[in-house]
C-alpha cells in the first residue's frame, strides 16, 4: 500500500514579528549544544544561521549599533523587550523598538514574519 506523500511535507510557520523571531533565536542558541532531544513539531521559515547571518549584516552596514545589539541580547535573555514607562528602561526601549523595526523591515524581505 501507497502511503501519501503529502502528509511527510511539512509546512514553515512564519514568525508573528520581529521580537518572536529574535526571541526564538535566543532560546534556540542556547539550547543547540544541549542535550535537549525533544524535536519541535513547528518547523520555521528559517534556520538560525539565517537569522544569525542576517543580524550580522545589518550590524555591518550600519542598520544596527552597538547599544541595540546590546538591549536585544540583554532583554532577549530575560525573555521580555524593554517597558518604556519603566524609567530605567526607557532609554533601553527606545533601542529596542528601532532594532525590531529594522529586524522588521528585513525579516518580511526575507518572507520569515506573517503579512
């Protein structure tokens, strides 16, 4: 008997915006040299050397700086973005909406993030 075909493609489900993917990517880095063998059922439009690839380009021409590298990495491993009605983390949400702008921007070139 013929088994179908189609049930063994599996289709990408494309990010909701920029802070999910830069979320994903994070978590995703810190698990790749784990022992984590659990094998995600949601299979996504990029992989994270794409996304790792991507982000290094816009640092190198100048579409992102040094201080949003810093807020993405900083807030992405507390898993949350900068709240900009938190004093202290004013200036920081400032940094962060411009990155995920860009990351915007660029993600939907690349078709990762929902229309």
């Amino acid at each position: 008997m013929k088994q179908n075909t189609l049930q063994n493609i599996s289709v990408s489900e494309k990010f909701q915006n920029a802070e999910q993917l830069w979320f994903w990517f994070l978590y995703s880095k810190s698990i790749q040299n784990g022992f984590n063998n659990n094998r995600s059922s949601v299979h996504r439009p990029c992989e994270l050397l794409d996304v790792e690839t991507l982000i290094t380009k816009l640092y190198l021409c100048g579409k992102l700086s040094d201080e949003q590298l810093k807020v993405m990495k900083k807030f992405g491993d507390k898993r949350r973005a900068p709240h900009q009605y938190i004093y202290s983390e004013n200036r920081a949400a400032a940094l962060w909406k411009s990155a995920m702008d860009t990351l915007t921007e660029y993600a939907h070139k690349k078709d990762w993030l929902v229309d």
